[in-house]
C-alpha cells in the first residue's frame, strides 16, 4: 500500500490557506467570525501560515449544545471559524483526494459526489439482480462517534499518511476530546476512514457484492439468509478489535416482504416509497402552509416545497405530489397571485 510524505507543506501553502477560506465561508457570510477575517483576510491567513509552519496550532475549546435530531439527542461541538475551521479545511483539501480512494464506491457519507441519491440509484440497480438480493442485513453500530478510539483511528490514518508534520497536526485535533466530536469537518472523513477497512473486508474477503453504508448504517443483501446469519457474527468479531459495538436491533428479512429502509427511503423490488418520517413533516409543513397562506410571498413557499421535491423525484410518489402540490400547493399560490394582483412565477413546477 502506498503511503504518502512531503504533504505538510501544501497544507500551510498560502493559496491553500485562501481557497480554504473560500470553501469554509460558504453560507456563512453573516457569521460575525467570517466577516472579521472578510474584513482583513492577509491578517488572519498570516496568522494560520504562521501556527501551521511553526507548528504552534492547538485545536481550541469547543462550544458543545445538545441538539435532538429525530427524537434523539446529540451532542454537537462547535469550534471557531478562525482558526480552526480554516484549517480543517485546508488540511482535506489536500487528503481528501487520498482518502476517496481508499474508500469503496458504496459508501455515501458527507462524500464529493456521493450524495444520498447515488446511493439511491446503486439501490436501486442492485435489486435488478433479485436472486442475489432476497435477504437483508440490516445494522448499525453503538454510539459510533464517541466510540471511536484514538489510538486506531491513527494507526488507520498512518497506513496511508507518513509524513510527521501532517501526523502531529492530526493528532492534535484528534486528542482535543474523547471518540470523534460530532460537528467537526473532519469528523465525518474520520468516520468514513474507520470503517473502510470493514467494508474492504466484507467486500474482498466474504464475497458481499451489494453492500451499502451511509457513516455507520450499514445494509447488506445476499440471496442466502444463513449466510447473513453466520455474518453478522463476523462483523461483531471485527468491530471488537476496532473498539466498536453492534447495536442490538439488528434485522435480517426478507426484501420481498418488507422493503428496505435505508437513506430515507423504502425500497422495493418494483417501486421505492420515501420513509414514512419524511412523508409525515412534509404533511405537516403543507399544513402550516394552509393556515398561514396570507403571512407568505412566493419566496417563503417555495423555500418550504423545494427540498422535498428533490425527495420526491426519486421515489414513487405520483400521488402524494399531485394532492399536495399539483392541487394544495397550486391553489394557495393561485390565491396569493389574486390577493396580490400578481402573476404566478411558481406555475412551472405544477405543470
């Protein structure tokens, strides 16, 4: 295997430091933090060239909130714009091409070009092959980010990575809290990179063509369900020695009974539906819609539609969009052009 030296230097390059800048300021212009360096970038990249070369950088104190995602809570940590998300983003500007490829093609977390709707259409092509997908494995691991230890978390980055001036730097994000902190850029290619050696394994060694995770979800199809069986066995063996545990609701069934729910989608052999959680908020932002009709301009309402539209591109949802936005979301529009005497700039989307 390959590995890679004379990098550390490219990380602390001054055009390095100014597209990282570029990358991480964006959507986040009205932050206080990035227009301050806005307002004097030579000053602040200065600074960074100067932690950086002289290697002087320590990862500062993260703001941590709870923050419940889907009925769960989680633990976010926030750090500062200067330095520190700055940073991050010049030192994956200069590994991510190296990462990418240990990673396999079915891996789909926070990932250039391997969006949830790649995932989608890889799903979906699998399924085509219907005596090699009958069954599903289906799991996740406990507590995925703070589980995640230190000590082989670097020994897998090392594998790749030898130069010793990039190591110390990402030692010290590394170390600045237990597991991998939720909320860092870097965080979700250090997930991605923990269980890359798994998916390798499983694909390479056990023979699993259709394998597909997203962080740490992870389903497995094959046309044996004992195999799947004695399977799950060997990935708890694996992720012992990686300081992980499986999480115990863990499910193998049948694809032509139940679907698969994976990537907020239900996948079928004929069709794919959304994920009932995402039909219900859809449901009930159409009905705040509905009851504050008056209070909105075109920009509010299509503000709320348009994200779920994408969603719904990829499923079958023929019915769901013509209710709710071929009919509801066309005659509330259709009253808010009369109540303001305005043509209907949303006409488009409801032909």
């Amino acid at each position: 295997m390959k590995r890679y030296g004379y990098l550390y230097e490219k990380i602390y390059n001054m055009e390095n430091i100014e597209l990282a800048h570029k990358n991480a300021r964006k959507g986040k212009s009205h932050y206080k933090e990035v227009q301050m360096v806005d307002a004097n970038p030579q000053y602040y990249f200065q600074q960074i060239y100067g932690m950086l070369k002289n290697k002087i950088f320590r990862n500062s104190e993260y703001d941590i909130f709870i923050k419940k995602d889907r009925g769960k809570e989680r633990q976010i940590y926030k750090l500062p714009y200067f330095p520190d998300r700055i940073i991050h983003h010049c030192i994956m500007q200069i590994l991510e091409p190296i990462w990418m490829k240990i990673l396999i093609n079915d891996t789909y977390s926070s990932l250039k070009g391997r969006g949830i709707h790649k995932g989608v259409r890889r799903i979906k092509n699998a399924l085509k092959d219907k005596d090699n997908t009958k069954f599903c494995l289906k799991l996740d691991i406990k507590k995925f980010y703070p589980s995640i230890n230190h000590n082989v978390l670097k020994q897998i980055i090392r594998k790749k990575i030898k130069d010793k001036n990039i190591l110390w730097l990402l030692d010290e994000i590394i170390d600045s809290t237990d597991g991998v902190p939720i909320g860092n850029y870097l965080s979700q290619y250090f997930g991605n990179l923990y269980l890359s050696g798994l998916d390798h394994y499983l694909k390479e060694q056990k023979g699993c063509k259709y394998l597909f995770r997203y962080c740490d979800d992870i389903i497995i199809l094959y046309s044996c369900k004992n195999f799947l069986h004695k399977l799950k066995n060997t990935i708890i063996k694996y992720l012992i020695e990686l300081k992980l545990q499986l999480k115990e609701n863990w499910q193998i069934f049948p694809v032509s009974i139940r679907g698969i729910d994976f990537l907020g989608y239900r996948f079928f052999y004929k069709y794919i539906l959304l994920r009932k959680s995402i039909v219900k908020r859809f449901k009930r932002r159409i009905n705040i819609i509905k009851k504050n009709w008056k209070y909105l301009n075109f920009t509010n309402i299509l503000s709320s539609i348009m994200s779920y539209l994408g969603w719904f591109k990829f499923a079958n949802c023929f019915n769901l969009t013509k209710k709710y936005i071929n009919i509801t979301i066309y005659r509330i529009v259709k009253k808010v052009s009369e109540e303001n005497n305005i043509k209907n700039p949303l006409r488009r989307l409801f032909v």
